[in-house]
C-alpha cells in the first residue's frame, strides 16, 4: 500500500516525500486507518516497524482536518527515555515541515532555560507534546499544564515504561486528562501488566499483532562461552580482525560500559559511550559523533537497543547475554538493516547460559558456538554448567519432594 492511498493532506504528503516514504509497513497498513477512524489501538511492535510514522501521520492528519484549540496540548505522546523523545521528535520534524502543527519534547537531563521553554508552551498550548513520563509528573505539579482540551493519547514503548517503574506515573498523568479523548498503545510484548493497563485506558480497542519478527538471514550470528576475564580482551580481538564502519557494544549494565569504554580508550579505539550518569547533552554529542562516523564504536546499555534508529552498523557485539529474546532481536538488529549485511556475536559466561537457551529457543535454531582463541585461556562449556544451571535444580527439588 502506497502512502498517497491515504489521502493525507497535501502539505504532510510533501513531507512523507522528504522523508523519503512511499510504501507502508505492515504496521502502517493495518494502524493508520483504524486511527484515521478514530479507534483506540493495542498494538503489539517493535523497533523497526515504522511504528512511529504508524501513530504520527494519522495524528497530524486529524489536526491538519479537524478543529481543535491553538491555545491547548492536543495530542501528547508518551515515552520511556529521552533518547526516543528526541527520535520521536526528529521524526516530526521531518513529518510536519510543511505544516502549521506546533509540538514540543519535554525531558529531563537539560537545564533551567529548555525547563522555561517547556513550561511556556504547556502553558499556552501546542498540538503536541513529546515527553518522559518524570518529566511531565514535573511540571504537572506545578499546576499549569493545559491538558483539559487533549484528544489523542500516545503510550510508546509501553512494556519498558512498565519495566522501568512508570506505571504510576502514567496512571497520575492519564488522571489530568479528559475521559474523551483517542488512546493509541504501542508495546514491544505484551506481559498480563499492559493488558491490565490497556483495559484500564482503552476503550473497545481494535488489537493490532505485528509478530516478532526473527532477525534477519544477512545477520550472521555467532555465540562465545566464556568466563568473564575473557570478555574484554575478547572484545579487543574481535574489533582487531578488521576494519569496521560502525562497532554497537552492548552491556547490561553502565558499570561494565564504564570499564569497557575505558579499557577500549587506552587501546587507542575510536569509542564513545551511552550510560545513565552522562548529562544529556553528552549523549546526544556521542550519538551526533557516532551517527557522523566520528567515532567508530559505542558502548551502550540497553537504552540504544529500542527506539534509537542508526543505520550502517557492521557489528553488535554483546558483551552480556539480553535480557529475553525479545531484547535479543532488538540489539542485533541495529546491524544488517536495509539490505545489508551485519554480524553478532554474544558472550556468554556459565552463569547466562540458561539465559541463552531460552533466547535460543525463541530463535527456533540455535546461535552457532564459536572457538574462543587459543592465547586467552581455557574457555567454559556447555556441559560446565550443566549442573548450575536452574531448570534441573528446580526438577530435582521437585522430585525430592515426592
């Protein structure tokens, strides 16, 4: 389905042209017209669907076609991390350049001047508004947030806002808003927690699946089992085998970015990194240095793995095993987009390998194992952590107990 089957007004056409749309997603086909119709949405997408030109476009079509109030927020748009704000709000950019559709991103990190900004325009109005769910709960209980006359209710990202314990920020913010109004929700998965919130925001809501999707083939994927003193100097061997565009390390916590990034720096490698303690404006220099080729390797926690869209990644290394498969697809499929070719490579030490498998199993074919050099030691194997691992322990308690 072509975008101009939409017939979307023709000044955001001539954006959805700059932005260089003309066919759309699976998730567009099926979201836009049940938008459009005016219908609550469920939708379970992931990163890489288009899902964010799934819920812009047919909002600013309604703005653009229906009346509403220039001195109220007409549509706010939810998310969990200021890094998606900013993606959110490049994509509109991009979008409405043609049109008279005012909005604004509001989230912390950034200092006493943008605050003043936001306020301003919460309190005069904007079509819409962008934000992080602490941010907003901010400037809420200061009393000047117009959002008596808000139509269209974004939730993005909803499983991590929900992992990252914004629930009763969410449920706070939704209680200052008018009953009627459109509530479109997007999440990754779908755990019995954002079923509960959906029954409790949307109202007769058309459910839209868009399937996990497995990574793609031109992603080569391999696995390494190792101990932990392994994993950096492993790190330094594989970015050594050849010269690499752009290099995405991923690590479970800011800890070991912090002591990779070090370790990286003193190796001479061109590396940047992403963590929570950097003031905002670092990670958006990292980011603008990262995307430009500036630097050739980041190191990240998982706030890159969703909702951040950088394209050309050669490789995706995880230097500890994701959290679920879900995070797992998410992750490496920074790497291979657009046709290209990529590789992946996870370590796993023997206390994640039942982790692993479980990722493994979601796949529906195992990652192949590779060869741990020779000049870093013994390496662990499978049948190493065999007794460890939780499943069996479970089994045999069980079996005691009969």
């Amino acid at each position: 389905m072509k975008f101009i089957d939409f017939d979307f007004d023709d000044d955001l056409m001539d954006g959805i042209e700059d932005m260089g749309y003309h066919t759309a997603t699976p998730v567009q086909e099926q979201v836009i017209p049940s938008i459009l119709d005016g219908k609550d949405i469920i939708a379970a997408a992931q990163t890489g669907t288009g899902k964010t030109a799934a819920f812009l476009l047919p909002v600013l079509q309604k703005l653009l076609s229906q009346h509403h109030e220039g001195h109220m927020i007409n549509a706010m748009i939810i998310v969990p991390t200021r890094e998606l704000a900013v993606q959110i709000t490049q994509a509109l950019e991009g979008i409405a350049y043609y049109t008279d559709i005012s909005f604004i991103s509001v989230y912390g990190g950034t200092g006493g001047a943008l605050f003043a900004n936001e306020k301003k325009a919460l309190t005069s109005g904007v079509d819409i508004v962008i934000c992080t769910p602490g941010r907003m709960i901010s400037h809420l209980n200061m009393g000047y947030v117009k959002l008596e006359g808000l139509k269209y209710l974004i939730l993005d990202e909803a499983d991590r806002m929900l992992d990252m314990g914004f629930l009763e920020d969410i449920i706070k913010i939704i209680s200052y808003m008018p009953k009627e109004r459109q509530n479109l929700m997007f999440s990754a998965t779908m755990p019995k927690e954002i079923r509960k919130l959906a029954n409790t925001i949307l109202v007769n809501p058309v459910e839209i699946n868009i399937a996990i999707s497995k990574p793609p083939e031109q992603i080569v994927q391999g696995a390494y089992l190792v101990y932990d003193a392994q994993k950096i100097p492993l790190v330094k061997y594989l970015l050594e085998q050849k010269e690499f565009g752009s290099v995405l390390v991923f690590c479970s916590s800011k800890l070991n970015v912090k002591q990779l990034f070090e370790e990286l720096r003193r190796a001479k490698f061109s590396v940047g990194q992403i963590q929570s303690d950097l003031e905002q404006e670092q990670r958006e220099q990292v980011l603008l240095d990262f995307r430009s080729k500036k630097t050739k390797i980041l190191v990240a926690t998982d706030i890159l793995s969703r909702g951040i869209d950088i394209e050309d990644i050669d490789l995706v290394i995880n230097f500890d095993v994701p959290h679920d498969g879900e995070d797992y697809i998410h992750r490496i499929g920074r790497t291979a987009r657009a046709a290209s070719k990529g590789a992946a490579y996870t370590f796993v030490t023997t206390k994640e390998l039942f982790k692993f498998e479980k990722i493994e199993k979601l796949l529906g074919t195992p990652v192949p194992k590779q060869p741990v050099p020779e000049q870093f030691g013994p390496a662990p194997t499978a049948t190493e952590s065999a007794p460890h691992s939780k499943p069996k322990k479970k089994k045999y308690n069980k079996f005691k107990k009969k």
